[in-house]
C-alpha cells in the first residue's frame, strides 16, 4: 500500500532470472494471503463461526438485529479501542506495530483518529512497554499496551507484579496505575510451536491485577472496555484462534460487561463444567455429547480469572456435587489447580466424585506436530465427564 501498489504482485517485477514457475507461484501465493487478509478485516466477509450454542457463530448472508452490528473479534476488539479512546482524550495505545495495525489487526485506523500522539509503537521490550504504560497512569493516562504474543509477556512479569499491582496498596492509595491495560493474545492457533502458542495466565493471577479472558466478540468488547476502564491493572488475554473465526452480532455503542462475574452457558444437574476463552468450543461440544447419553453438563465460563466468582461456581457444584476444569494450560502450575482447591474447601460435603482437571499435557506447550494430542479437546472433556458421573 505504502508503495502505491493495488496488490501485492504489482511490486513484483520479475527479472529474467526470477521469470520461472516457482516464482510465479510464489507471487500467487503471497497475492492470495493479502486478499484473505483484506477480506478478514471486513466483518461482513467472514463466514467462519464455532456453530456452538453459547459461542459466536457466523451465518453468511444473515442480517444483524436493529441496535447490533455483524463483526469478528478482532473487529470487536478495535470498535472497543475506539471507543474508549473517544471517550477519553488521555487514552493512548502503545506496541510493537500497533500503528500499522499490529500482528492481527486489532488497532488498524487507529493512528489515522487518534494521530501518533496517542497511538504509536514501541522498541522491541516488554519491559520498557509495561514500565512506560505504568508511568503514563500513575501521572492520570489511561494507557492500553499490547504485548504482541502472551508468550512473551515475561520479561514484563517484574514491572506488572513487583511494579503495577503493588502500586495503589504500597501508597496506601494516595497513587495507583489503574488506568493500565495490557493486552495480549493467548492460546494455541494449529501451528504457533513453542513460542507462539502458549497460556500463562496462571502465572499473573495475583492481588492487584485483575485477569479477564473473552470467549466471543461481544464479551471481548464488554469486557475490554471494563478493563480499560478499571481502576485496577488488567491483563486482557485473547484467544488469537478466535480473532476471525469467531463472529456474531455485536451490540453497537458503549457498554461494559461486568468483571469478576462468571457465566453460566447452560444449565445442567449432572456435573459442572468450568472453563474460558477459546477452549469453551471444545467443552460445548463435549456437553452436547454427554447430552445424548443423557448427561446434563452444567457449562460455566469463568470470564474473569482474578478476582474470580467463586460463589457462581460454589452455587453450581453444590446443585450437581461433581466439577471438571478445563484449560489449555498444563495441568501444573495451570489455574484449574487453585480453583479446585478453593471449590474443595468450599463444597467438600457435597461432591460425590473427585475434581478433574483436564488440561494440557505437562510438556513445553504446543510441540507443532502434535498439538492436537496436547490440547484438551471435546473428546478428552467427553471422557473425564463420564468417569465422574459414574465415579
């Protein structure tokens, strides 16, 4: 675009050398990539969805109700950006190449509202991004930072947990940074590898961060704005898979959904289901299996991991006595650990099957080749929920 080129295969200008069928499919290649890329920016091209109930899904050619307006979640994501920062004059957005939209397009048009004052990018350092958005909100920005990959998020981990959320509480609230947003997607996409492909939100569920991850576009413009609007730091994980797969009809204008409020999806009496962001298209469909064998799954999304809604999850396996837990994370060190033991101390008379946790295998995350084994998908959910209702 910026060399005045309608697609890709006009800025190539093959020599004699490069003049070869190899090239050439190259050049196809590369001008096919840009067109589903253009195409995935607009959300009336989209017509992949998750055909789950619960879950956003995408019908080709339905008109949108009066009041809402058809969109993906990376689309709900920048309608979120937008409105909070039209809202508020002192809201900025900072990463590496968020100008230009970012890895996944989530702030595309952005620096053409706002100009560069209030979008611009970043040197390569997650540090240096969480460190200057800090500063920015404890001076009264409110300031949304994008870490372009959770699975770089750590070398932040120092400014976010010994910096930003011990801010308010080591002042004694005289000073916070609670205009800070961090966001940053999460999760595996079917071939991300090692470095792209992870979920550590465990790690940053701690006091004085709040930790929300979105299953949909309207729950991720909601709850985006919430954050962004908080007066506490929010890390705001995206399930990347989901940016343009999963689409539905979004409400227009400004609303917030609460944090710290779960879900409950669907409701059952046989056991409870728990889980969030991307991998509720698998627990859905494990429920719906159970259903026909006449088990009645009651489906929870947590939505906000820290401070979570233990007395929605509390009420619910005090209805069915059995709980299940299920996240792409490994099962060590992964966040069904402290909900389990939480749910225990809380309904231990009333469970009549042990807690499961069906999780993420204890390996690195996300080996490329076998990562369908390495996810908890709808079959391995199917398995655990007939072991514990017939335990």
């Amino acid at each position: 675009k910026n060399l005045g080129c309608v697609e890709p295969r006009d800025c190539l200008s093959p020599t004699p050398a490069e003049d070869n069928p190899m090239f050439r499919n190259l050049a196809k290649g590369v001008t096919a990539c840009w067109r589903e890329t253009v195409s995935a920016s607009k959300p009336d091209s989209l017509r992949l969805g998750m055909g789950l109930r619960g879950m956003a899904t995408a019908s080709a050619g339905s008109s949108s109700p009066a009041g809402t307006k058809r969109m993906n979640l990376f689309t709900a994501i920048n309608e979120a950006m937008v409105i909070a920062m039209e809202s508020d004059p002192k809201a900025v957005v900072m990463g590496e190449d968020v100008k230009f939209g970012g890895v996944f397009r989530c702030t595309l048009g952005l620096v053409d509202k706002f100009g560069n004052e209030r979008v611009f990018n970043t040197p390569l350092s997650e540090q240096g991004i969480v460190g200057f958005a800090t500063g920015m909100c404890s001076i009264g920005h409110t300031a949304i930072a994008e870490i372009q990959f959770a699975d770089y998020i750590h070398p932040a981990f120092d400014q976010i947990i010994n910096e930003s959320s011990k801010y308010r509480y080591r002042s004694g609230s005289q000073f916070d940074c609670g205009g800070l947003t961090i966001r940053t997607p999460y999760g595996v996409v079917g071939h991300g590898g090692f470095y792209h492909s992870q979920s550590p939100e465990a790690v940053y569920c701690q006091p004085g961060v709040k930790v929300v991850i979105p299953r949909s576009p309207t729950q991720a413009k909601g709850l985006l704005l919430s954050c962004i609007r908080d007066k506490n730091p929010c890390i705001f994980f995206e399930p990347k898979i989901l940016y343009r797969s999963a689409v539905e009809d979004v409400p227009e204008g400004d609303y917030m959904l609460p944090l710290g409020k779960a879900e409950v999806l669907r409701e059952g009496t046989d056991v409870t289901i728990v889980g969030w962001g991307a991998q509720l298209k698998h627990l859905e469909a494990a429920c719906d299996m159970a259903q026909q064998e006449g088990i009645e799954c009651e489906l929870i999304d947590l939505q906000t991991l820290y401070p979570y809604d233990i007395d929605t999850l509390e009420t619910s396996v005090k209805k069915t006595g059995r709980m299940i837990i299920s996240h792409e994370a490994a099962v060590t060190g992964g966040w069904g650990a402290e909900l389990s033991a939480k749910v225990q101390e809380r309904c231990f008379e009333y469970l009549e099957a042990p807690i499961k946790r069906i999780c993420g295998l204890d390996i690195p995350p996300s080996p490329l080749v076998f990562e369908k084994i390495h996810i908890p998908d709808a079959l391995k959910n199917l398995k655990a929920i007939r072991e514990t209702v017939t335990f």
